[in-house]
C-alpha cells in the first residue's frame, strides 16, 4: 500500500512543473522535478518485491531531500512549487517507513495459523 502512494506522489512530482508551470528559462528546475519523480517511481516499484525491498531507504532519502533542500534553498513565503516539494516529502516519509507487507498479520501468527493440524484461536 505505501509503495503504491509512493509510486503515484513521484509521477505527481514529475508532472508538477507542467501544472505548477515552472519557468521556462530555469530548466533546473523542471530537470529536478521529473529525474527525482521518475526516480522516486523507479524505487517504489523496486521497495514492492521483496528481493529489493530495501529500496525504500533511499525514497526515505529523497523525502529528506525534498523537505530540507526547499527549506534551504527558498525564502519565505515559499513559491508554489517549493510547497509542493515539502508536502511530497512529508508524505514520502510517510508511506516510506511503513515495511512492505505492514497490513498482515506478524509472522508469527501466520505460521500459528498455516500450520497444519492446528487449530484457530
């Protein structure tokens, strides 16, 4: 569930300088905005398989990004775009430290209950 938000706020963040119509003279920052939104995708659909669901460490990383890079590098009142950056942030943190599997039972449980021949409390 995580890896799904996280994958639809970094397409949101590659297509937010078409919305938030970034200038066109500071390609920086378009540049920014897709590569980190495509990228921020890229891991979440690798932190959904379990061989690399380690992945979601460096979403985590990118949120950290996001929030203090937009803090350092605008005054305030923040423009629209450094707002959109710190709220993707937050929210990747979010949905970042939640593990891949966190709506099933511990693991635990779920052997208790496969086994078989045992009942269900």
């Amino acid at each position: 569930m995580g890896n799904l938000v996280n994958l639809m706020l970094g397409l949101w963040l590659a297509v937010s300088p078409f919305i938030f119509r970034f200038p066109e003279d500071v390609t920086v920052w378009w540049t920014h905005d897709i590569a980190v939104g495509l990228g921020i995708a890229i891991f979440s659909c690798f932190a959904a398989w379990r061989p690399t669901e380690h992945a979601r460490f460096i979403v985590l990383l990118i949120a950290v990004w996001l929030v203090l890079g937009s803090l350092a590098l605008f005054d305030h009142p923040r423009p629209p775009m450094a707002q959109n950056r710190i709220l993707l942030g937050w929210l990747l943190a979010m949905f970042g430290v939640l593990p891949r599997e966190v709506f099933r039972p511990p693991e635990g449980w779920r052997s208790r209950v496969d086994e078989p021949g045992r009942e269900r409390r």
